[in-house]
C-alpha cells in the first residue's frame, strides 16, 4: 500500500515571519500631565513650579518609560517642559514628549532600529498580525518602511493566511 504523506507548503515556502511583539519593550510606561501644575488650568506660575520641581519625589519614575504632555488647552512655555525634561532624565529608562501613544510609538522605533534589514534582502516576509500585545500601526509601517528596499515580498497576516503588502517589480 502506498502511503500519501501530507506535504505542508507553509513550512517549505521559505517564508520569513516576523513578530512585532518581539520587538516591545518591557516596562511601566507612565503618563506625567504638566496640566497637574498648573494654576485654575490655565497658567503655570514660575515660582511655583520651580518650588515643586525641587520637593517633588523624583524617584517614582526610575526606571519608567515616561511620556510628558499637557492634557488641556493652556499655553506652556518651553522652558517649563525643559526644566522637566532636567528632572525626569536622570530617572527615567525613556523619555518623551507626548503622549503614551507617542511613547509607545518611540518605543518600538528604538527597538526596531536595531533591527538589520540587509539580513531579510530578498526573503519572503510576513508581518504576523495577531497577538496578545497592542501593536500601534506605525510599527508597521515603520518595520515596513524598513524592510521595502530589502525583501522580494512583504505580507501581512499568518503564513497561512496572508495580505499582499509589497512584491518588488522584476
């Protein structure tokens, strides 16, 4: 009797499948709202703030990857996020100016850049699209833009289950 063996074309296609969520950064991400200091929300007195950038426990951010913004509509002066920035670095694993969107975009751009895309020229890549961790879609784009010059193909999805994205012309 013959025997039929199942051949699996996912596992002989040479399809490359990448994870974004390799490339998320572990740690506490932590929002600081300058708004907190800020007078009937609307201004930031200077004497005020300086006495609060010396008293304030900077500790609590050690470590933490921290995004800063202003999450109502007043006018900060620049010197106000700088001196911040002054207080924050020291502590801070990461530091941004936005918000945790913005931190978590900047996060995975650090990550990804240390990513080679010469090592993917012309593979097959998928660009797995399920998981347990939120991925904002400019990592895609990012690890996109990255690997465009480089790969034959770009998919998204599952090998199994691909979106086109990007076949170089011949």
């Amino acid at each position: 009797m013959e025997e039929i063996g199942i051949v699996n074309r996912v596992t002989n296609s040479g399809l490359i499948t990448l994870d974004l969520a390799d490339y998320y950064i572990e740690g506490q991400r932590e929002l600081y709202d300058i708004a907190r200091n800020l007078f009937m929300d609307a201004i930031l007195k200077e004497k005020d703030f300086r006495e609060f950038l010396k008293t304030h426990d900077w500790s609590q951010y050690e470590g933490k990857h921290v995004a800063v913004t202003c999450s109502v509509d007043a006018i900060i002066p620049s010197w106000a996020y700088m001196l911040l920035a002054t207080k924050l670095q020291p502590v801070a694993k990461t530091l941004i100016f936005g918000d945790l969107d913005d931190l978590e975009i900047a996060l995975f751009r650090t990550a990804l850049s240390k990513l080679n895309p010469t090592s993917y020229k012309d593979a097959k890549v998928v660009i797995k699209g399920c998981g347990d961790i939120s991925i904002p879609h400019a990592a895609y784009f990012e690890l996109t833009r990255l690997l465009t010059p480089y790969v034959a193909s770009i998919m998204y999805g599952e090998p199994c289950s691909t979106v086109p994205v990007y076949k170089r012309g011949k």
